[in-house]
C-alpha cells in the first residue's frame, strides 16, 4: 500500500484532536512547500532520524529511444535524491 497525501493529512488530523482536518492540510501543504523552496535554492533538506533530501548535478549524456533505437543525447539537469538516517535504515531493518 502506498502512503498518500490524503493518509497524511488524516493521520495528522486524527493524531492532533484540537486541529480541524483543514488545519492539517494547511500545515502538511506549507511543509511541503518550504520543502520544495529550500530544494528548488540548491539548498539540502535535513530531517533528524529520518533522512536528507539533496540536488544531485547530472551531466549531459547519451540515451537511446527504445521504440526507435534512435541515439539521442540528454540534457543535463538536476535531481532529488535521498539518503536515510542511521535510525530510520535501522527501523526498516527490524534492529530498533
């Protein structure tokens, strides 16, 4: 089962008796939003225990079209990456 935004909210919603639903989608929206405008500046995200959203620089380079087999060359282009802490590997791995 996938995690969406709506299971986020609600499990926001239902963990914080005094907020309204409305509330939770507000707070979950603007974290995501600085989220992505700390991203966006080139800057890393860090969230203790869980993990580090980062950019990674990818350079230009050559692809191919599988329906065509055509060369092609990609352009370069940025992406996000993550890497998990310590404690979250260590929970996901049954050690905690």
């Amino acid at each position: 089962m996938t995690l969406t935004k709506a299971d986020i909210v609600d499990s926001i919603h239902n963990n914080n008796t005094h907020m309204k639903k409305s509330q939770a989608t507000s707070a979950f929206e603007a974290t995501m939003e600085i989220i992505k405008r700390t991203l966006e500046s080139g800057e890393d995200v860090l969230i203790s225990s869980f993990g580090k959203f980062y950019i990674n620089a990818k350079k230009q380079r050559k692809g191919r079209n599988p329906h065509t087999g055509d060369d092609l060359m990609l352009g370069a282009r940025r992406v996000v990456k993550f890497a998990c802490s310590g404690v979250l590997r260590d929970k996901i791995d049954g050690k905690r």
